[in-house]
C-alpha cells in the first residue's frame, strides 16, 4: 500500500470511464464503511466518469446485481467529472492508469494533481492490483473480483483518512 499524506480528507470523489460500474460501487462500500464506522455525516462522497455516455443511467444492472449480494445498494445516477469538482472534493480517487491520466488533463491547474490517487494504492490485501478492471465486458468473476478489490481499497483509505 502507497502511503499518502491525508488529513482527514471529508470529500471524496470516485472516478472511473462511465461512471456506471467501479465508481458507483467504490461510493456504495465507502457509505457503508463510513456508516458502519460511526462517521455519517463527516464524509461528503461522489462518483463520477471520465465520459458522459451514460449521463443520468443507474449503475450497469450486472454491477447492481452483484453488489445487491453483498447487501449494497447502487442508486446513484451517473454523471462526468466537472472542473468544480477539483474544487469541491479533497481527494479523486481513479480506478486505473486510464483514468488517471484522464484526470490529470481535466485537472485545472497542476495544484489539483495532489488529490488525484489511485484507488490500488490503498489496497492492503491485493498488494499486488495496480487498477481496478473494468468489468463491463467481462462475466461475473469479474464484477465480483472488482468488488472484492474495493472493499479493501475502501477499507485501506478510510484508515488513512482516521
């Protein structure tokens, strides 16, 4: 696991391509974890995507089926990354190399490039996941492995961020 410096991080964006897959998931495990963990109401969490494709949908109903296993609940409708939000949010949280870059060009000024990590970088049991795939054109192995690898992102970044 990356060590970054965070102070307390409240606002927390996830980013991936469309915004209907490893985002939205990524914002349903943090809520939980915040909740479970008696911290409603410090964190402010979002989801974006790199594109606006699918601007409004709700989360691919394969995501949403597998994450309904695990007791989540995906409801948010999908939206793109705004210049406000290199503003509005402390951290921006990518799920790979990808959307990184992608955040990187969006960012307003290189000032913003500080928030911008890497979600793998606070994974501390798959040490060894540089991204998070997409799973869009895979099977289910691959919506449950995406998962697996976010509830122990999540779990590492809210760690950091105590």
């Amino acid at each position: 696991m990356v060590q970054h410096s965070i102070t307390k991080p409240r606002k927390i964006l996830f980013v991936c391509l469309g915004n209907i897959c490893r985002s939205p998931m990524a914002e349903a495990v943090m809520a939980r974890l915040v909740q479970e963990n008696g911290y409603e109401g410090e964190f402010t969490l979002d989801s974006a995507g790199i594109i606006s494709y699918h601007r409004g949908e709700l989360p691919d109903s394969r995501m949403r089926s597998h994450a309904g296993r695990r007791g989540y609940r995906l409801t948010h409708r999908s939206r793109p990354v705004h210049t406000d939000d290199f503003y509005r949010f402390d951290l921006i949280i990518g799920m790979d190399a990808g959307n990184m870059d992608a955040l990187h060009e969006r960012a307003p000024s290189t000032d913003e490039w500080e928030k911008i990590h890497c979600i793998t970088d606070y994974c501390t049991r798959f040490t060894d996941a540089d991204q998070v795939p997409d799973p869009y054109y895979g099977g289910d192995a691959g919506f449950e492995y995406v998962i697996d690898l976010l509830e122990d992102a999540c779990a590492g970044l809210l760690a950091q961020c105590r």
